[in-house]
C-alpha cells in the first residue's frame, strides 16, 4: 500500500507537467494578439501606435512553441499566473480570494458524500434488483446527467425561492456587516471557523444555514459515483464462495 501511494506521489508532477503542455498547447493555437489579452489588465496599454506589437515582443509570444512553452512554465515557477478577463484581476488574487470558501465547501461536503454514497451503495447491493434499487439506479443517473450549475438553481428555486428556507450567499446582511466589520478578525477565512474563534455563536449558525443548498448541490452529484462504485463493489464480495458458504452455513 505505501509503495503504492509513493508510485502515485511520484506520477503527480508528471501530471501536472503533462496538464501544462496541453493547456499551452491549446493555447498557442491562437495569434500572438488574441494571447496578448492574457497579459494586458489596462486596454489603454494597447492605445499607442504599436504599443500591441512591442509588448508581443516583451512577453515573447512571437517567439517559436518550445520557448513559449519554456516562458510559459517560467511565469508559472514564478507564480504569475495570468490576467483573468472575467474578474478583472490577476488569477492568483483570485485564487486568494476565493479559495477559503471553496475550502469550506468541501470540508463540510466530505461527511455527507462519503457516508451517504456508500450508504446507498450497501443499500442498492442488499436489495439488487428491487424496488429500491431501481429507484437508486435512477437517482444515480439522474445525478450523473444533471450538471451542477443546474441542480444548483433548482435547489436554490426550491428552497429559498419557494419554500425560503436556505438563503443564498454566505451569510445574512446583518452578519455579513459585522464580518466585514475592523472589530472582526479574520484567521483562517473559513466562516463558519472565524466565526467560532471571534465567539459569535450565531453567526456560525447562520453560515452552517447558507452552506446547506450547496453542500447538498455538491453531494448529490458525488452520491450518484460513489452509489455506483460501492454498489458494484458489494455485489463483486456478495458474490465471493466465502460469502457463499457462510449463507449455506446460515
């Protein structure tokens, strides 16, 4: 087992070396304009004459694949990652900025996802082929087609538009004030942490109320793997002669 988790530490940065290329491959499919937006965060930098060309020169993207790609693994050591278009910042800013909440999603996704889908998947195994595992086939199937960005507005229809029990965001107005209040000390970034190190109990409850739709958005679809994997992998044991032999022995 150790010797198998070695094997696969030592594949990540070929994957990830291996992830790079492809990604700058893609991308050098495009002229050296369309990648100068990559770079340029201020339009009036391109109003001069030539200003375009000089800074194509500047960052290299005339140059020939492999010292682009060189360049490109380059700024990536380096950590400049890029100018993102759509939240007009830089890429790590927006990493930076995001990343805690994301962080928390999946802390508080990972109970619900591994004890609920292997659940499932015990369940539909013990009853294979009733009722009960038709309807989880199906509910698997559905998670698998769904895409998230759609189960997640019709949970959020249903349960705040409609219903209006889980509210969208990460916490109330009220509450949001006071987090980004200077009295508020902001240690790890993680709501629901922060909020139980400033003593703000409610708080916390609040938060834990905003993170139940998406907790659950990220669950269903990881219920509908798991179910499935479990599910084959029970079915796989039921099936062994030792399994067998101790139904015959009763």
């Amino acid at each position: 087992m150790l010797s198998f988790i070695i094997r696969r530490l030592l594949l990540l940065p070929v994957t990830l070396l291996g992830l790079t290329f492809l990604i700058f491959l893609f991308m050098s499919a495009l002229s050296p304009y369309a990648l100068l937006s990559t770079y340029v965060n201020n339009p009036r930098q391109l109003q001069a004459p030539g200003a375009a060309q000089n800074l194509i020169k500047q960052y290299g993207l005339d140059k020939p694949f492999y010292i682009k790609y060189v360049n490109y693994l380059n700024q990536i050591i380096h950590g400049n990652l890029g100018w993102s278009q759509t939240m007009n910042e830089t890429v790590v800013q927006v990493i930076e900025t995001r990343f805690p909440a994301t962080l928390e999603l999946a802390l508080y996704s990972i109970v619900p996802i591994v004890i609920v889908g292997i659940w499932l998947g015990v369940v539909a195994a013990v009853h294979h082929n009733g009722l009960i595992d038709q309807i989880l086939r199906v509910i698997a199937l559905i998670g698998y087609s769904v895409p998230a960005f759609v189960l997640g507005l019709i949970l959020l229809f249903i349960f705040y538009g409609v219903l209006r029990w889980l509210p969208p965001g990460r916490l109330g107005l009220g509450f949001e004030m006071i987090y980004n209040s200077p009295s508020f000390h902001h240690y790890t970034g993680l709501v629901t942490i922060d909020a139980l190190l400033n003593g703000r109990f409610w708080m916390f409850l609040d938060a834990l109320k905003h993170l139940v739709d998406p907790v659950l958005t990220l669950s269903f679809l990881s219920w509908a793997g798991l179910l499935r994997i479990t599910r084959s992998s029970m079915l796989e044991a039921l099936g062994q002669d030792y399994v067998r032999t101790a139904r015959a022995k009763g």
